[in-house]
C-alpha cells in the first residue's frame, strides 16, 4: 500500500491492534449466534462487553489521537493516505464523541438483547422482549446526542451505518420510490397471468434439508465464494461476518417446506463474502479493509440474490439441477413456473422473503417507525400495533402475530436502528452498479463471442464476478460510496435504474406495459 507519511504509517500500524481486536469480537459474535447455548448469554455479554472496553481504549490512546489530529490536518497526501485519514475520523467519531461507558453498555446490553430477542421470537411474546428494546432505544438516543445532529438525532445514527445520509434524504428517495412501486405492483396484480400462490412450496410440500444443503454449496461454487476462506453455517438470521480476510463466513436457513429461501439466502449472503474476498490484500487489518458501507455491501449481495439469481437466463441454467436435486417435488416443472416461482410478487408480512417489488416498502416501514422511536414520538408498548396499522398503509396486509410482526428482525435486538435503509439503498445502488456492468459487458461482446443474458443461459458467472472485482471488490473503503458510485457508473445515485429494471423485468414475465 502506498503510504509514505510516516504519521499516516504510525495510524495504519497502531490501527492493526484495533482491527484484530474486532475481528475477535466478530468471533464471539458469530459464536452467539450460531451456536451459543441460551445459558452461556450473560457470561458471553461481558466478555463481549470488555472486548469492546480493549477496542475504546485503543481509539482513545492519548498517541493515537494526537497523531490522528495532526494528520487530519495534513495537506499533500496521496489518495490512500486521504482515505485513511478519512476512515479513521469517521470511525473514530463513535469513540471519540460517545462516554466510554455509554460504549461499553450498549455493547453489553445488546448482546444480552440478542438471546432475549429470539426466545420471545420463538415464544411469540413482545412483553418479553419489550424491556430491553426501550434501553437500547434510550442508549440509541443519549449515542446521537453525544455525536451530534443538526435537527434530527436520527440522523447522527443513519450516519453511522452510511456516512452522511439523514433522515430528510431518505424521505425524499423512498417519497418517489413508492409511488413507483404502487404503480408497478398494481399492474402485475391485475395482470392475466397473475398469481399469488403456487402449490410447488408451502403447505405440507417437503424439501429436505440435507439437499437444500447440497444445492447451495453447489451454488456458492458456481458464484466462485472460496470455501478454503470461509464457511456456511445455519442461524435465525442468516448473515455474512469477516472474522480475517481469508476467513469470511456466511449462514443460511432450511425451510422445509420452501426450498427458495435457502437458496437465495445463500446467494444474498455469499454476494457479501465475494465483496471482501476481493478486496486488496494489501489492505487487510488497515482502515482501507473491508467493504465501504452497508449500503454498497447490500448493492452486491441483491445483485447477485436478484438480479443473477432471480433473473429469467439463470433459471433457465438452473431448472434442470432444481430439477434433479428434487425430482420428486419438480421433476415435471419447467423453467418457465420456475422463474415465475421465484419471482413470485405478492405483499407478504416477512421482510427477507419479500421480492423485489415490495421489498422496499418493508424497509420504509421500519425507517418511520425508529424515526418516530428516536424522536420519541411512538412508545415501545405501542409497537406492535402500531406496526400492523403500518404494514396495512404499505402493504395492504398485517401480521396476526408478533411473531410476523415487530418481532421477525433481529437488527433491534443488536442495538441496529439506522441500519435498514441501507437495505433499500443497496437495491438502488445495485440496480445502477448492474446497469453499468450490462452495458460494458456487452460492448465487448463480440470479443467474448457472448453477451451477459447468453453468460447467464449457461451458468457462467465467472464474468460477472470479475467485473465486480475488478470495478467495486478490489478498492474496498478507498473511494467513499458516492465517489465509487460515479467513478464506476459516471452519475449520482438514481433510483430509476431501479424502478426501470423491475419495469423491464416484469413486464416480460406478467405481459404488461407501464
Ligand atoms: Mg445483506
């Protein structure tokens, strides 16, 4: 890596210390969720609460910080030794601004929350899970004062998962996005092809785990996650974590009755661990390392659960293998049903399962409601209700549990609010990101003798993975979401790269014009 400065040097070697110590918290992390029994919580929240005791002291070393301030205000760096400065004083604002104590407690009241979370997800009991979610939405709240906001304390937490985004930003893309998707959903739902529910999943129809399993370590072999640097295991979230940059790991979910889930959850997940294990080497445990942000890391795990994964060439590829590994279920069903199958739209109360129409309005939701939580404008006892009045004014339906409700994501129990609406800037960058990539690939067509639907047809993803690499995986936090944004595509994010691909994708399967 080219740093010269021997300040910027001493801040990359001195950070080394802090990475390793996070990827040891990111050990027990992916322990407790994986496989902690419930028992072991309490013991595994202290140990995780003076972990991140040794991780503030680090920051707040009295050298660290000085040599931080002296070369924040250098002027002839180089564009690496920028970018340093830069991930150090974003990073480093959460340290430097918030009590030390106020760090350690939240870290330690959130893992208590996470294992309080699931059993009252299991047990269906909100009143359970109720206390704890009203201390971390306090300790949500005394965070955002330390940091700093100018109207709205729920913008000095977006901040902390995408720099830069409010609240104010957010209304005005989701605002337009809405009124789109309304429009998009309306006319597929009065389409003639139309349907809502197919009698291949739910129900009394079984896939068995065992080939689920199968099928999705054939499909992150094909997507080109290397195994040897990773990992799948199973949780009631699945996700990706980055214990060392050749130890990147992923989990899923079985769902016997929907062999989908699996399926894309793999896919979901493994579009992650491809970000990082593309990433300079070089950049490995210095504030270079690791995805940019939330939003970028969610561009790529849609692109490759969706725009790959869902799109009309790669089930092609993949009916005959669904077709083997569950000949039973599917031996007869063709491509054709597939892709409907799994691109199924349909206003449905779980936000990981929804597609790509809805998905969306899942994500506006939970934005006003911890808008509204951190302003102190809904009380947590109301959540619940509230909730359903919501899901009703987004999506037309709501839960009859709360099970399907204000209990189904794990982001609160972890102490997350400002998180979810990466999510749906994730589809937007990603779409764009896609659009760009479509566009280059096929210029060179006539060199590859290929263009990217005929690369899907046949299950050569390879392409697609070096594309990535090369333009977005390789820089990891180099260039700043909206600098890698315009240097890859040349424009500011556009949501109508979104709304446009969704239009031209369904249009062709449902038979309809917008
Ligand atoms: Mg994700």
């Amino acid at each position: 890596m080219p740093i010269s400065n021997s300040k910027v040097k001493q801040l990359v070697e001195d950070y080394h210390k802090i990475s390793l110590l996070n990827k040891t918290k990111a050990v027990l992390d992916w322990d407790m969720n994986v496989n902690l029994p419930s028992k072991g919580s309490e013991g595994r929240a202290k140990q995780v609460a003076l972990l991140t005791e040794f991780i503030t002291n680090q920051w707040l070393d009295p050298q660290f910080k000085s040599n931080l301030e002296e070369a924040s205000l250098l002027s002839n760096l180089n564009p690496e030794e920028k970018a340093v400065i830069r991930n150090l004083n974003y990073q480093g604002k959460y340290y430097y601004r918030v009590p030390k104590e106020v760090i350690v407690e939240f870290s330690r009241t959130t893992s208590e929350a996470f294992m309080i979370w699931q059993k009252a997800k299991k047990d269906n009991r909100f009143k359970d899970f109720a206390p704890v979610l009203k201390k971390i939405i306090k300790l949500n709240q005394i965070i955002a004062d330390h940091l700093g906001y100018i109207n709205n304390p729920y913008d000095a937490l977006l901040d902390l998962y995408e720099p830069g985004l409010t609240a104010e930003v957010c209304q005005k893309i989701f605002k337009k996005l809405q009124s789109e998707l309304k429009v998009i959903l309306k006319s597929i739902q009065s389409s003639k092809g139309y349907r809502s529910e197919s009698e291949l999943v739910g129900g009394e129809v079984f896939y068995p785990s065992e080939s689920q399993k199968k099928l999705a370590e054939f499909i992150l072999k094909k997507m080109g996650y290397d195994l040897e640097a990773g990992r799948v295991d199973v949780s009631t979230h699945p996700f990706e974590t980055v214990l060392d940059r050749f130890d990147i790991r992923i989990t899923t979910w079985y769902h016997e009755n929907d062999f989908r889930d699996s399926f894309t959850a793999a896919m979901h997940e493994a579009g992650h661990a491809l970000y990082e294990q593309g990433i300079n080497v070089d950049y490995s445990d210095t504030p270079l390392s690791g995805g940019v942000s939330y939003a970028i890391h969610e561009s790529q795990s849609r692109f490759w659960e969706n725009v790959v994964g869902r799109s009309e060439e790669f089930i092609e590829f993949m009916a005959p293998v669904f077709q083997a590994f569950y000949s039973a279920q599917l031996g007869h069903i063709g491509s054709d049903t597939l892709m409907k199958l799994f691109n199924q739209v349909k206003p449905s109360l779980i936000r990981v399962e929804a597609d790509e129409v809805t998905y969306n309005s899942h994500i506006i939701l939970r934005f006003e409601l911890e808008n509204s939580l951190i302003n102190g404008k809904i009380e947590v006892g109301d959540l619940p209700e509230v909730w359903k009045a919501k899901m009703k004014q987004h999506l037309g339906i709501s839960p009859k549990t709360d099970r399907e409700g204000v209990l189904q994501d794990v982001h609160w129990s972890l102490g997350y609010m400002g998180y979810f609406p990466t999510y749906a800037l994730g589809n937007l960058y990603g779409a764009q990101f896609a659009s760009k990539m479509k566009k280059e690939l096929n210029m060179r067509r006539s060199l590859y003798h290929t263009d990217i639907k005929e690369l899907l047809r046949k299950g050569e993803l390879g392409t697609l993975l070096s594309w990535l690499r090369e333009n977005i995986h390789q820089y990891g936090s180099l260039y700043w979401p909206e600098e890698l944004l315009k240097k890859v595509t040349g424009k500011e994010l556009d949501p109508t790269y979104f709304t446009d691909y969704l239009k031209e994708k369904y249009s062709k399967i449902y038979g309809v014009k917008f």
